[in-house]
C-alpha cells in the first residue's frame, strides 16, 4: 500500500501553484483587515490565555502528534503528514468557529497573529524536529533534503507580508478595512476552499481507495488536537471563554499552508497530500459541530483569565 499511495503524487503545474500561493496570501490579508497593532499588546495586557494558545499550538500538539506516529505507525509519508499539519499555524476559520462557540473572539484573533509571526520560524524547526526524530519519517526529509531557509521564506511571504499589509490598511483606512474584511475574506476562503476540492476531484479515484486508511487517522489525529487545548487550558485554570477558544485553535490547523508547502517541497507526495487534504475537510465539520454545540450553551458571566 505504501508503494502505491506515495506513487501519487498531486501534481501542480506552475500556474496553478503560483495561483494556490495567491489564494492563501489573500485568505491571510482578508483576516489580518480586523487585526490591529492592540491584538499583540493584549499579550502584555492578559499574557496567561495567549502563553497557553501558542504552548498548546506549538509545543503540546507537535510533541503528541509524535506520539501519536510511534503508537500507530502509519505509512512514512502520512506520519509525515501529521507532523506537517501540527507544525502549522491555527487555520483561517478559528475566528468564525470561536465565535459561534461563544468563545473569546478577541483571543482568538491575537492567537491567529501571534501565531501567523511565529509560524515563519516554528513551522519549518517542528517539521524537521520531529520529523527527524522518526526515523522512516527522516529518511524522507533526507531524501527531499529541503531547505529550512527556503521554507522559511515562503512562509514569510505567504503569511507575514499579507498579514502586515492588511494590519497597515486597518490601522491607517480602518473604515476601509471594515468593508473590505467581511467580503475579502469570505470571497478568497471559498476560492482557496475551491482550489483544494478540485485536487481532491482529479484524484477522486485514488482518495475515495484509500479515504477509510486515512481517515480515521485524520479523525484521531483531530480529536487530539481539541482535547490538548480543551485539557491544558481548563489545567492552567483559564475562564471558559477562553478554554473554547484555545481548544478551536489548536484543533483548527492551517492545512492549505501544509498543502501549499508539500506541493512545493516534496512534489505532492501522496500520503502527505492526502492525509493533509482530509484534514482540512475534516476539522471544518469537527469545528462547525464543536461551535454549534458550544453556540447552543451560554457561557456564564466571568472574570476572563
């Protein structure tokens, strides 16, 4: 199976990769439009909720995801696809799911910053890390031989530069940005959502062979990922607000980055590429239920901690 899976690869041509880059540079303006320079003081402000979000998204899940990969052992190139898709950012519907939740949305948009920033450098260190510490997992990244200097500037490009240009347009036309955000950012969401189903139906046959072996992968892989922020938030003590936006943060990763950089890097290997793609079905419908569950229970008034 492992011959055959990693046979597929998803293959991009140039244009429709620079296009995928557009897409998700625009996805990152659309959100950055509602983040001010205030969402990064708010760190200094209330630093315990923030601390926890990026230690849950950074350190916690990567750390377990390895875990995860040593208990079950999947095929090479889809642990390597778990690893990528922890080593990413929180994904770009966090903020709607955390507010349907009746989350902390002000949280949720300083932890979509903070770690948007922080992603330029922690994504490319927790892919090779633990990556490199699985040895089948190893083996890959030394045949790919990938530069971490070269992966750190795409995503720099990718998600820093849009991120401080639509920061710029709020801060200085934030009228403009008002009008702007709602339609921006939900036109390139579905556009980029678009691009991705179409991977998913030109390799329709191969994902619905091998949909039940990467799947329920997916599925624990997802829950997690929810329980790590559920539980270590509700651990250090955070209000509940904050506990359910923590827990969509780090449930909700951003899989079209991962995409985007195994189309790049590692040729649309084909269990990374598909592992990846069902995540990011995936952790829509387990975010949209999650929120809705949590929408339908009000959250009691308390002291946000």
């Amino acid at each position: 199976m492992e011959q055959i899976i990693d046979s597929v690869h998803i293959n991009f041509d140039e244009k429709s990769l620079w296009t995928l880059n557009l897409a998700l540079a625009l996805v990152m303006f659309g959100i950055a439009l509602e983040i001010s320079w205030d969402d990064f003081k708010r760190l200094l402000k209330t630093p315990k909720p923030v601390l926890t979000g990026v230690l849950c998204q950074f350190l916690a899940l990567p750390a377990l995801t390895f875990g995860l990969v040593w208990f079950f052992e999947p095929i090479p190139s889809m642990a390597l696809g778990m690893f990528m898709v922890a080593a990413c950012p929180g994904g770009n519907v966090s903020n709607f799911f955390t507010h349907l939740s009746k989350g902390n949305a002000a949280l949720s948009v300083t932890l979509t910053a903070i770690a948007t920033l922080m992603a330029i450098f922690m994504t490319p260190f927790n892919l090779n890390l633990w990556g490199g510490l699985y040895g089948p997992t190893a083996s890959i990244l030394r045949q790919v031989s990938i530069s971490p200097a070269e992966m750190i500037k795409l995503v720099a490009l990718l998600l820093g530069v849009p991120l401080v240009l639509g920061m710029l347009v709020n801060h200085y036309r934030p009228k403009i940005a008002q009008k702007l955000a709602k339609g921006f950012k939900v036109g390139s969401l579905l556009f980029f959502v678009m691009l991705v189903c179409l991977a998913l139906y030109k390799n329709k046959d191969i994902f619905m062979e091998y949909v039940l072996y990467v799947f329920w992968l997916v599925m624990v892989h997802n829950l997690v990922a929810l329980l790590t922020g559920f539980s270590i938030a509700k651990a250090v003590g955070l209000s509940r607000e904050n506990v359910r936006c923590i827990t969509i943060e780090t449930g909700i990763q951003n899989s079209g980055l991962g995409l985007l950089l195994i189309f790049t890097f590692f040729d649309g290997l084909g269990g990374m590429a598909l592992l990846t793609a069902f995540w990011g079905i995936w952790h829509l419908v387990s975010g949209l239920v999650l929120g809705s569950i949590w929408g339908f229970r009000p959250v009691e008034k308390e002291e946000l901690v």
